[in-house]
C-alpha cells in the first residue's frame, strides 16, 4: 500500500512520469512476489491478487505512454 501512494504522490504530486515509471515498476514486483508467497498458503489468495497485478501493469503502461509523449 505504502507504493501504491508513493507513485501517486510521484506521478501526481511531483509531475514525475520517469519517477512514477520506477515506482510502478517496484510496486509491480511486489505484487508478483506477495502474489506468489500468498499463492502457496492459499490458492484462492493468490487468484484474488492476480487481478490487481493485471491493473498494475495496465497503469504502467498508461505511465509510459504518459512518459513517451512528453
């Protein structure tokens, strides 16, 4: 959670695509790594956290294009 509002404190707050890019990226990877470790507790928990991973990426890629047009 404390990622989630560091890249918009960045992205938003700071007007920083580039340094919204590298947070996404870090909040991305740990997401995949929270999803896995809660995948071998719970199949269910890991399912249920696949879904925000997808939005993440999907928001890195909105950050990028953001980044490439300006």
């Amino acid at each position: 959670m404390g990622l989630n509002v560091l890249w918009t404190a960045v992205f938003f707050g700071l007007e920083s695509p580039l340094g919204g890019v590298v947070v996404i990226v870090a909040l991305i990877v740990a997401v995949a790594v929270d999803l896995k470790a809660s995948a071998r507790v719970s199949v269910s928990a890991g399912v249920l956290l696949f879904p925000y991973l997808v939005w993440c990426c999907f928001a890195a890629a909105l950050n990028l294009g953001v980044l490439a047009l300006n």
